[in-house]
C-alpha cells in the first residue's frame, strides 16, 4: 500500500478540493437530480423517453458528463498556479498524479450512481431490481470516459478555456445521446454518428443493463465494447499530454 | 563544504537565452541572494536547480548530485517556494501540511511531527484549522513557504518569497527566514534591493541572464563605490551609464 501511498494521499486532496467546492455539487448532483424528478413528472406520461426506466440511467450518464467540466478545471487550476511545480519536487510521477485525479472522480460517481437510481426508485418501484445492481460497475466504467476526458483537455486547456471546451461534452452528452428525444425521427447519417460516438452507446449501457432486454451482443456488448475502446483511448491521450507537459517543465 | 556549484548552465527558449554561462559556488549553510530585474533569470535559475527544468548546457552539483544526471536525487535534497502562492485552497492549513508531508512519503508519525515543526517556526497554529484560501495574503505567503521546509531540505530555494505582501507581513517573513539561517543553506531571488541587504551572505547581481557580480555587501560597495545595496544594484546592471 505504501507503493501507492502519493496517490491515495493526492486523491484525498481532489476530494476534498471538489466536495468542499459547492458550485460543483450543485452541478453534479443537485441539478441533474432536479430534471430528473420535474422532467418525470412533466413528461413522463407523453412519451416513453421520460419514464423513469428511460430517464434514470440517461440522468446518471448525463451527471457524469460534468465530472470532465470539474476533472478537468481542478488540473488546469493546478497547472495554472504553482501548485503542480511544487508536487513535482516531492518526485510524484505523473502516472501517480493521473491515477489521484481519476480515483478522487470515483465515489462521486458512485454517489450520482446511487442516489439517481434510488430517487428514481421511490418515484417508480418498477425499476427497482437486480438491473440497478448491473448497473453499479458500468456505471463506473462510463464515468472513466469522462474523467479521461477531463485529465485530457485539463492537461492542454487553460482554466479559462477549459469551462468552454468541457460544455461541448455536456452538451454532445446531452443532444448525442438521445436521452432527451427518440431519435427515430433523425437523419440516416446523424443516427450513424451518434452510434459511433460514445455518448449514446454509454446511454444505451445504462438502459439495457437496468431494463435487462435486448440482444446480449449487438444491444449489451457492442455499446460496452464501444465505450470501453473510448475510454482507452481518452487515457491514452490524457496520459500522453500529462506526460508531454510534465517532461516539457511546461506546467 | 559546498551546497551548489554550476558550471557553464545555460538555458535556451527558442530564440531567447534565459540563462548564460553561470558558474557559481554556494557554501553550506549560507543565505545566497540572486538580485536582478524583471528577466534577469533568476527563476530559471531556480528551475534549473531545483530539477524543475533542464538545463540547455552546462552542468550543476546540487548536495553532490548533478541536476542533469540525477534530477530525482537533487529533488530529495532540497526545496523549493516559488514566487506564485502553491497551497490547496480548499484544505484547512493543518490539511496542507499534512497532504504535502504524504506527497514527500511521510508516515502519519512524522507527519504529526511535521505539523508540531512547522507551527513552532511559522507560528501558523493559530490559523491550523481555517481553509488556507480564506487566510489573507500573508498567511498564504507563510504558509507556502513552510511546505517548502516540511523534507528538511538541505537547500531551499525561495524565489521572490516577499513578493505582493504588505510592509508587516514582510518583515514577519524576514524573521523567519533569519532564522533558518545557519540550518540550511537558502537561495533567495528577489529585486527588492532592502531584502537582500537584511537577510544575504552574499549576493548574485543577474542581467539578460548573466551573472555580472558575486560578492558580499562589503565587496559589493568596495566595487562599486556605492553605499547601498540599491545604489550598488545600479551601478552593476547599468554599468554607471544611469549616473552619467
């Protein structure tokens, strides 16, 4: 354990530096809680992309969007002041800095995970059952394409661009993912993107693993698979530009 | 015994050469001021040092280890408080001594060690428990400065350690830094000309990123025919053109 020792002692830190942050709360819990309960109520009865089966997985994919906008701005703010420089003459290694800005991400995760399915619950029992204990562990994967995501663009972006760059991914997340609307309706060609990007495939892993329908390859493992590639990929860029600015001394 | 030697360290930015052909000698225990404006390359100097950046050229024997050889070996030797204020705002200043003692690979035994150290010298117990980005400029400052002294450094670099405080929370510092004087050998970079005065065993006068004086104060106004550190300063960066 005393091997890992700086990371955990530097995912303590992002902790407490989000937690203690109440603007990032009210961002990644109080806000997606609050359209998850107004939107069910208003529209669950129009159409079937609002009831709570629908609408809880999507909520807790589109909360998770925001850990990129929160990982992201806690490194360009620790890029931008000295406070990097001076972990760098503790001799951390950037693999243990990556690893302490993902682990801190991970119990706000569960905490989003957790309360949007059991708020959820208490509105609509239905979706109460074994689905929700499937989805705990992909829930935990597609957070990791986000916090990659946000230790990617915190390590190239400043702490004023970041806010601007990170609201892309809110908002592919948002209109991408068809939580809001049926995509049905859409364009041959916008359907195609959207099932090559990772926002929808990561709604669709939420859904299918609550509801537990659909065929296990193409609707279960396909979406999983697509994910999973992004999120390698998203740490692969992050480390390679961590690195990149810490081998650079340009901080 | 000598702390620092350099020579012939140099960096280069693309076009701009930030720090040329330095060759210096730093004794144990002594309190080494570097002097210069704006761009002299004081910080770069710093950085070089520290292992934070490598040096274009040239080669430099920090506590017996080169800092282009064995960056991570100087690293665990000294420390560094650059001129930015570097704490975690949102832990308590108890939390950041206690993060930073972890980050330097510290058990919870010394840390509770570290803690009683730190406020003994900086007397930041009276603040221990309040959010370090609530605490005015000052604190902040003192704060900063005492992570750099958490390790026990036997060298520690304070670049612009003064820099943005109020007249008081200055002199606070100065005594502070008096007082580490003799237990560890400290590099200070400033251009305030009275900082240097109060606090040096000698000083570096830096410009366009050459050394162009080493002395003490004494030798520094016997070379110059100057009475003052500040007037000296003058005389070294301008060559006597300003009095002309």
């Amino acid at each position: 354990m005393r091997k890992f020792s700086k990371t955990f002692a530097f995912a303590k830190r992002n902790i407490k530096e989000i937690v203690r942050d109440p603007i990032s709360l009210i961002f990644m819990i109080l806000l997606p809680l609050a359209l998850e309960v107004l939107f069910y109520f208003i529209f669950h009865k129009l159409t079937a992309q609002f009831e709570m089966a629908n609408l809880a997985p999507g909520i807790v994919v589109f909360s998770q969007s925001f850990l990129t906008l929160f990982t992201g701005l806690l490194i360009a703010l620790d890029r931008g002041s000295a406070f990097l420089t001076r972990l760098f003459v503790c001799g951390a290694r950037s693999s243990e800095f990556i690893f302490g800005y993902a682990i801190a991400m991970i119990p706000v995760t569960l905490v989003q995970t957790v309360l949007f399915f059991l708020v959820g619950g208490i509105i609509d029992p239905s979706i109460f059952g074994v689905g929700m204990l499937r989805c705990i562990p992909l829930a935990l994967l597609t957070s990791l394409l986000f916090i990659g995501l946000g230790i990617l663009f915190g390590s190239v972006c400043s702490e004023k661009s970041i806010g601007g760059v990170a609201s892309a991914v809110i908002t592919a997340q948002s209109v991408l993912s068809g939580m809001w609307f049926p995509i049905e309706g859409l364009s041959s060609g916008m359907v195609t993107l959207m099932k090559c990007l990772p926002f929808k495939n990561a709604t669709d892993v939420m859904r299918l693993a609550l509801s537990g329908g659909g065929d296990p390859v193409k609707e279960h493992l396909v979406p999983i698979l697509i994910v999973t590639a992004y999120v390698v990929a998203s740490f692969v860029g992050a480390i390679f530009a961590f690195r990149s600015k810490m081998r650079s001394k340009n901080i | 015994m000598t702390a620092i030697r350099t020579e012939g360290l140099r960096k280069e930015y693309k076009d701009v050469v930030a720090v040329e052909g330095l060759d210096l000698e730093i004794e144990e225990g002594e309190l080494f001021s570097l002097l210069g404006v704006n761009g002299a390359g004081k910080t770069t100097t710093v950085k070089m040092l520290s292992g934070l950046t490598v040096p274009t050229a040239g080669d430099a024997e920090v506590c017996g280890f080169s800092v282009v050889k064995e960056p991570d070996r100087v690293k665990g030797s000294i420390d560094v408080s650059m001129q930015e204020t570097a704490i975690a705002r949102k832990l308590t200043v108890e939390e950041n001594i206690a993060f930073y003692a972890a980050m330097r690979g510290h058990s919870k035994e010394q840390i509770e060690e570290d803690k009683k150290y730190v406020y003994s010298v900086f007397g930041l117990d009276s603040v221990a428990k309040r959010y370090a980005g609530k605490l005015s400029g000052g604190w902040q400052r003192k704060l900063s400065v005492a992570l750099a002294l958490i390790s026990r450094p036997k060298v520690l670099f304070l670049d612009e350690p003064t820099l943005g405080l109020d007249v008081i929370a200055r002199r606070e510092l100065w005594r502070t830094i008096r007082e580490l004087k003799g237990k560890m050998t400290v590099i200070l970079t400033t251009h305030y000309m009275e900082e240097a005065e109060a606090l040096s065993d000698r000083i570096g006068v830096m410009k366009d990123g050459k050394l162009l004086f080493v002395g003490t104060q004494e030798e520094m106004y016997a070379s110059t025919g100057k009475g003052n550190v500040e007037e000296a300063f003058i005389e070294i960066v301008t060559g006597g053109e300003r009095d002309a």
